[in-house]
C-alpha cells in the first residue's frame, strides 16, 4: 500500500477538482459546421494514458509534489469506453474506437464489430498529406498502437500485426517490439522490408543522427522496461523527436502517443508501478504542450482507454500521521468514465460527456477533414 503524506503529517486535500470537472463537462461544444479555417488544428497530438483515470491522476500529482502538465489543459470533458460486446472493454476495442469511430469487440482491432477493416485516423489524415507518427513505451505492436495501424481480429495476432506496418502510411514509429518484425516464426525479416520501403531502421537514440523524416526506432526485443526498473525517458525522448521530424511538413501532422504501462501497473495492483507511469506519461503531455504553445495550429488531447483497477485514493491515520492510501478495487478493467483534456486549437470542442467513438468524430470535425 503506497501512503501519501505532506510535510507536517496533515491530511493531503486532494487538488485535482472533480467538482470542476462535471462542471465543465456540462458545457456543450460549439456546432460542428462552418468552423472557420483559421482556427483549425493542422497538427494533432493525442496523447493516451492507458488505463489512466482521475486517481491516477491525482496520485501521480501528489507524489509528483506539483501540478501536473496535463492541468495546463483549458478543457475537460469525460469519456465513455464500453466495447460493443461488454460494458468493460479492453485496450484493443477502446483503441479501435478512437482510431476509427467504430464500435468493436474486444480482442478486435482495426475492424468494426463485423471484421470489415476501418480507416484510422492515421490513414485518414496520411491521405490528406500530413504526417504521422506513434510513440509508445510497449510494444508497437501492442493493442493501442496496433488499432492505429493495422486490422485483425486478435490483438494477439503480433507477428501479422507487425506485417501490417509495412502497408502502412506511418512516417515515425518508436516503441518495443524488435522481434514481432525480425524474430519471426515466417523468417521474414521485415525492418529490411520497411527498409526496401523507404525508412531508416533504429535499435537506439544514439543511432539516429539529423532529423530524419521516415524511420522506426525499435528500441526493445518486446516490451521496454519499466520506469521502476530504469526505462529512462523512452516515452519523453520519443516524443520529442517524433515532433522534430514530423513538423516539418507544412501540412501538419498526427501524432499519437500512449503511456502504455500505467495500465499494467493497475493490473499488478501495484501503487508505485501506476504513479511512476502516469508521471513518465505527464512528462511527454509537457512536451506536447509545450509545443503547442510555441506553434499555432496545434492541438493536443490528453485522455485514456479505460480505467484500470478500479484505483480509489482514501484517507487513514497512523499515530499522529494522517494520510492517503492508494487502494484497488480490481485487477482487471472497470466501466468507469475517463478524462478528455484538451490544450490548444479548438480545445472548447472537446468538453462534454460522449462515446469513445465520438472522439474520433470530432478530432476528424475539427481538422476539417472527411472520413
């Protein structure tokens, strides 16, 4: 049990407001029609924290002994995330709902319910002429990433997911998972197939020079490590550089990024495990805000897939010492609505209660795209 105390041994008051929260959540968004061009986001972050609800958050932010980047955000709304075959989803059909409006079940990605293949946001904006990219501290090949990229009926399928990429419009990806592409029951080599295509293939930061436009940069044979076991600044370091190459186009760009592991440490039921997750997270949602602010036409939308372990932060005293303790419910996922916050061009738009799907619906409203 992970216990939280201030410096005087008082009660910590929780800072991060939900009262706020459904305040602003009841605020309706603007029309979808006649948004002038001006204020259209050209470049596009979004910034998922899988299994990352407000507890999370709010341990993240008090062990962390300061506000967050992602408070920066100037809108909140709240998320639905059920699948269409459960009111629990898993990681593969929230993902697939946010990369492409459809509901599916879980296990599937890339595909609506019916395993007919959707369009991602990542292929609908490639074909408009931006950029793309993912940056993950999992497997690239892993569930999230995975519905943006490729279309199966299993999340588990790897090695088909992997040879998806090759199809793909995906202009920077960085992330594990070496050994889906190269260490494959097939032999394919397939970092020499992406190669043949036309990327630059990385194992490391030190490896790559310049900026390059088209590369992957496979940083682990699977999964990275942990921050408690000493991953480093995989999640920030990438998105940094994704954001160099991507933004030099003059189209703009999509870029998503995933703290995949808060979601693993809700699994284990592990308090430091989820802390130090959503920590490395809110160091890469710095760096996108950051830019953001710097860049006009960028919008970046922090949210999660699901909630994992059903995480509750509840007051004990010990002695003279009052304190909070970080308690689960679950190992598993729960139904629990999720945080959407957004920073930058046309944030307003995304405050609200909606569908997972609708997320998808109103980032494709506000880029002024067609899907």
């Amino acid at each position: 049990m992970m216990k939280l105390f201030n410096q005087t041994g008082n009660h910590i008051v929780l800072g991060f407001s939900i009262a706020l929260i459904i305040a602003q959540s009841c605020v309706e968004p603007e029309a979808k029609v006649n948004l002038p061009e001006e204020i259209r986001p050209k470049n596009i972050i979004l910034m998922i924290g899988d299994g990352m609800g407000l507890a999370q958050i709010q341990a993240a932010r008090m062990v962390s002994g300061k506000a967050l980047h992602m408070e920066k955000a100037s809108t909140i709304g709240l998320m639905k995330t059920h699948s269409f075959d459960d009111q629990i989803t898993d990681s593969g059909a929230a993902g697939t709902a946010m990369a492409t409006g459809k509901k599916t079940r879980n296990g599937m990605i890339g595909m609506s319910q019916d395993s007919l293949p959707q369009p991602s946001l990542l292929d609908i904006f490639a074909s408009q002429g931006k950029t793309t990219g993912i940056v993950v501290s999992c497997a690239v090949t892993h569930a999230t990433p995975a519905a943006f990229i490729a279309k199966n009926v299993s999340r588990s399928h790897y090695e088909e997911i992997a040879a998806d990429f090759m199809k793909s419009p995906v202009n920077v990806v960085i992330g594990g998972g070496r050994n889906h592409f190269d260490n494959r029951t097939d032999g394919q080599l397939l970092t020499e197939q992406l190669k043949i295509n036309g990327y630059q293939v990385f194992n490391s930061f030190i490896d790559i020079t310049g900026n390059p436009s088209k590369f992957y940069l496979l940083t682990d044979s699977v999964h990275p490590k942990t921050m408690l076991e000493g991953r480093g600044n995989l999640l920030s370091a990438g998105t940094k550089l994704a954001l160099e190459s991507l933004s030099t186009n003059p189209g703009g760009f999509f870029l998503m990024v995933e703290g995949s592991q808060i979601d693993w440490g809700g699994h284990e039921n592990d308090s430091a495990y989820v802390v130090s997750e959503t920590i490395d997270f809110d160091d890469a949602v710095g760096l996108a805000i950051d830019f953001a602010e710097r860049t006009p036409g960028t919008l970046v939308i922090i949210t999660a897939d699901h909630e994992t372990g059903g995480l509750s932060l509840v007051g004990n005293e010990s002695g003279s010492n009052k304190y909070i303790s970080l308690s689960f419910a679950s190992g598993d996922h729960t139904p629990i609505m999720v945080p959407v916050m957004a920073f930058g061009n046309y944030a307003a738009y995304f405050a609200g209660i909606y569908d997972n799907t609708e997320l998808f619906q109103r980032i494709i409203d506000v880029a002024g795209q067609s899907n």
